[in-house]
C-alpha cells in the first residue's frame, strides 16, 4: 500500500522544525513552566519546599511598593519605546528615502557597531558623562547653566534604555521605510499634500508594521532591562527586575522573586500579542 504524499510532505518538514520546537521548549517553555511552578513553593529555614500554596501570590499582589514597581517600570518601558521612536524616525527618513544604497549599508553598519561592545560598558561610560561633574555639566557650565542632577533619576534611566534600545529601532525603521515605493510619497506631494500629512497619510500605514514592531522591541528590552535603572537610574524607587533581585536576597525568597517575573512575563505577552494584532490589521475601507 502506497504511503501517503501529504503525510510525508508533513513528516519532511517537521523534521526542519523540530529543532527549533525542541530548542523552545528546553529553553523557554520549560524554564517559565518551572519558573511558575516555583511561585506555588514556600521557603522555610531558608530552604524551599514544594508545596502548593499561594502564600507568595498573596504576599506579593498585595504591597503596594510592588504594584508601584510595576507601574513604574511600565511607564519607563513604555516612555522609552516611544521616545526612541520619535527620535530615530527623522534618521530612518533620511536615510530611507535620501541617502544612497551605499550610505544607508554604511549607516547600518555603524548602527551595529555599538552592539559588538558591552550594554554594561556604555552605561558605565554615561556615569562619567552625566556626573555632576562630567562632560554635560561641564559644557553646560560653559553657558552659565547647571551642575544639573542627572545620575540617580528617571532621566538617568531613560537614557540608559535609550543607549539599549534607539540603535535597534533606527535599523529596524530604516529598513522599514527603504521598502517603500518612494514613488507614492512623491506622488502625494505632488498632488499637493503637505509633508506632514504625506506622512500621516501615506508613510505610517505603510511601515505601520515595522514601526509597531520596532517600538515594541524597545519596550521588552526596556521592560526587562535591569543595568540601566540600577546603575543610572540609583535603583531608588525600584523597578520590577530590580525587585527581583532585593527579593532573593531578602530571606532567599525565589518564590516571591518568581511571582514578580510571571507578572512580568503576562505584561509581556499581553503587550507583544496586542501589538502584534495591530501592527498587522488592516483598515477599514471607506
């Protein structure tokens, strides 16, 4: 009896997928799963023990310095998202739609270049620049303005997220926009649209997916970022991976810490599955 060709066409490429299915499930589902099952446990004598209890969800979800982490380090990711945005979109522009082919591979790669040294060795460097007496201050000093405090505020940590992330979401717009038909913004202009509503109009429903994904790609590396707001940022008030970190070391309390990461691996998938389904709908015809 012969076999089925379907069924081997199905067989051939699981077999291309199963490393992959293998690697995620090793890596990722199997570690949240444990990560999970660890919130249930409780430590006594400094020692976890398994059993299934809600003593560190209730803990947890009930303080209120954990609820004000959250929002927190929400609101930073989410601010840290969208300024990147704003500043690498004129960037991606120019390089998109006025530079070369040859100047754009060059730009990208010097956008690249920054990723081949330490995230913990450019943060260290912004302590040197924003100090009180550093390289800021002294040129505003110049002008008759400052020392200005920046080290140990939400600024410092904003730019420390901006160090992380803006390299990332300028490449990924500008590949986003270098996809599209300089043709159509051309054209609207031509018709008389004014810049900014070519822009409106024509450019973001076109790169809409790209811009949504770049945005939200800062927003995880934000959302997770621990350096930035400890070293930069003086960890006052904490931010949740912060949290986690003062919580393992307060009584060896890994189910309190593993309570912390679950919410902030919800808030990931909540967000990333939303921005997902934005970026790709389609509009409404009118």
């Amino acid at each position: 009896m012969a076999s089925d060709p379907k069924s081997r066409l199905d067989l051939y490429a699981l077999s291309f997928r199963l490393p992959i299915l293998v690697w995620q499930a090793l890596f990722f589902v199997g570690p949240l799963a444990f990560m999970l099952a660890m919130s249930f446990f409780d430590v006594k004598n400094y020692r976890m023990v398994e059993t299934f209890e809600l003593k560190a969800w209730e803990r947890m979800l009930t303080r209120g310095y954990v609820w004000d982490s959250y929002f927190l380090t929400l609101g930073r990711a989410a601010l840290a998202a969208l300024v990147a945005s704003l500043v690498a979109f004129p960037a991606a522009w120019l390089l998109a739609f006025r530079a070369s082919e040859t100047q754009r591979r060059w730009a990208i790669f010097l956008l690249v270049i920054p990723f081949f040294t330490s995230y913990l060795v450019r943060t260290f460097s912004w302590l040197v620049i924003l100090a009180e007496s550093g390289v800021v201050n002294a040129g505003l000093g110049a002008f008759g303005l400052g020392p200005y405090t920046m080290l140990n505020t939400g600024f410092g940590t904003l730019v420390g997220y901006l160090t992380l992330v803006l390299p990332l979401v300028l490449i990924l717009q500008t590949v986003t926009l270098a996809h599209i038909d300089p043709r159509l913004p051309a054209a609207a202009r031509n018709l008389g649209c004014p810049p900014g509503r070519v822009i409106w109009e024509v450019v973001l429903p076109l790169a809409k997916t790209g811009l949504v994904v770049a945005a939200l790609f800062a927003f995880i590396l934000s959302f997770g970022d621990f350096v930035a707001p400890y070293y930069l940022g003086g960890s006052k008030p904490p931010t949740l991976p912060i949290l986690i970190i003062d919580t393992t070391k307060s009584g060896q309390q890994w189910p309190r810490a593993a309570v912390v990461a679950v919410m902030m691996m919800l808030t990931l998938f909540a967000i990333a599955f939303a921005s997902i389904a934005f970026a790709y709908r389609k509009r409404a015809s009118k």
